[in-house]
C-alpha cells in the first residue's frame, strides 16, 4: 500500500470514528429527550387526576350548598356565613383549577416542542445516515482510482528512467562521435 491509500484509509477511520461519536451523542439526546416527554405526561396525568378530584370536590360543595339552601335557606345567620365560607372555597378551588389548567396547557406546550425537536433530531441522524452510506460506497472507487493512480505513477516513473537512459547514451554516442572527427582529423594531417 502506498501512502496516499494509507492516509486515506485513516482519514476515513478518524471520519467514520468522529461520525459514530456524534451520532451517539444524538442518541443520548435523544433519551435525555424521551425522558423529559415522559415526566411531562406523568405530570399532565397528575395535573388531571388532581383537577378531577377538585373538579369532583366542587361539585360535592356545590350539591352541599344548593341541599342547605332547600333546606334552611331563611332560618340561621351562620348558615349564610358558611355559604360564604364554601363559596370563597369554591373560588380559591376554581383558581387552583385555573392555575392546574395554565399548567397543563404549558406541560402540553413543553410535550409538543419535545416532539417536534426528538423528530428534528430523528431527521437530522436519518440525514447524516445517508450522508454515511454514500461515503461508504465511495470508498471503493476511491480505493480503485488510487491503485490506478500508482500503478501509472510506476509506469510513468519506468519511462522516465528509460528516457534517461536513452539520453544518457546519446550524449555518450555523441561525445565520441566529437572526438572520432578530431582524431580522424588530427590522423590526417599527421600522416601526411
């Protein structure tokens, strides 16, 4: 293997290794998520069990009240008192509802954006997913290109020595071909 296959294949293992970390990351999220969803509905669950027993109070109060105005609405002073008293429950009762209500109403404003940003996140890893696989199909042909790449690096480093050769040989060829003429020359004019 040569090196640019080398650090290929680290660049995709620190790729894929970085990858696998963010997406457990938004796995764990995801839980963080999942929980709080869940303590909101057994929250909610509550928040309805407690409005219907108050619900269910007020209604007992109510039939309390309309049963001691049947029968003795004109004979006592102090009964009048305790229907105030029981109305003032009521409506220290009726604003806990209100308040119990504002309450859900927030716990169900909380589970809608715990929803929509768990689906964000489920996308969101659906994405990179993909975005995964078709880094991983690359891989090959990248792989493929790279030993093509080296192989005519070889041949190109093969041709390139032979050329040297060649013209080393030349230059040898026509350094003696300069000195044959010289001493050709020189023979001749001292054999005449």
């Amino acid at each position: 293997m040569n090196i640019l296959t080398k650090v290929f294949i680290i660049m995709t293992l620190v790729f894929s290794l970085t990858l696998a970390v963010f997406v457990a990351l938004l796995l764990n999220q995801q839980t963080k998520y999942l929980t709080a969803y869940q303590t909101e509905q057994v929250q909610r669950l509550a928040a309805q069990a407690y409005l219907t027993k108050i619900m269910g109070q007020r209604d007992n109060l109510r039939v309390a009240v309309e049963n001691s105005r049947n029968d003795k609405l004109a004979s006592d002073a102090g009964f009048q008192q305790t229907i105030r008293n029981l109305q003032t429950q009521i409506a220290g009762q009726q604003r806990e509802i209100a308040a119990k209500a504002a309450e859900l109403t927030n716990a169900q404003a909380g589970v809608t954006a715990l929803t929509t940003s768990n689906q964000t996140m489920t996308d969101t890893v659906g994405k990179l997913n993909g975005e995964l696989e078709a880094l991983r199909q690359q891989v090959p042909v990248l792989t493929q290109q790279a030993a093509e790449l080296s192989r005519l690096n070889n041949e190109y480093k093969t041709g390139l020595e032979a050329a040297q050769n060649a013209i080393r040989r030349l230059q040898e060829e026509l350094a003696e071909a300069q000195k044959s003429p010289a001493s050709a020359a020189a023979t001749a004019i001292t054999g005449k």
